[in-house]
C-alpha cells in the first residue's frame, strides 16, 4: 500500500473554504483556546496575589513572634539581675533533677 504525501497547508485552507463546518469547528476551537488561556493567567494572578498576601501575613507574625520572644527575654534577664541568688538556687535544682533523671 503506498501512502499518499501529506496535504500542503494550502490545500487545508482550500478545504476550509470548501467545507464551511471546518472553518466553525476550527474558530470554536481557537475560541475556547483563548477563553481557557485568559482563565488560567487570571488563575496566575490570583494565585500570585494569594502568595503575596501569605508572604506578607507571614512576615507579621514572624515580627511579632520575634517582639514577644525580646519582651520574655528582657523580663527573665530583669528577673535575673534582680534574684541572683534565686537564679543560682533555680538553675542547681534543675540541674540536680536532669542529672538524676538522665542517671536512670
């Protein structure tokens, strides 16, 4: 069986021309290409702004977490300046009962 050699483009829009269902089905499908790629960069968009509003809301809370962690800092050193004795007492039960417990 010998193949015939493909049909030239112009031959394509020649039967387009021809056959007027071709060219509709091929504008409905240009049609619905387009449609979908306007869909998809809006998605793009949105998405995009979605991630930028996380990236900012994530930078708050991580300024915040970073102020609150300063503030317990700053008030466990007061405490400390304030108790030294306290401070020594605290810290050699502690180490007392973690000696123990890694003992056993």
């Amino acid at each position: 069986m010998s193949r015939a050699p493909p049909a030239s483009r112009s031959s394509d829009v020649s039967a387009d021309r021809e056959n007027p269902t071709v060219g509709r089905l091929a504008a409905t499908q240009q049609e619905t290409i387009d449609r979908i790629a306007d869909e998809a960069n809006d998605a793009r968009r949105r998405m995009r702004g979605v991630a930028t509003s996380a990236a900012v809301t994530a930078k708050r809370a991580q300024n915040r977490l970073v102020e609150a962690v300063g503030e317990k800092l700053h008030k466990a050193r007061s405490h400390i300046e304030r108790n030294p004795l306290a401070t020594v007492g605290i810290a050699f039960a502690a180490g007392a009962l973690l000696g123990r417990f890694i003992r056993r």
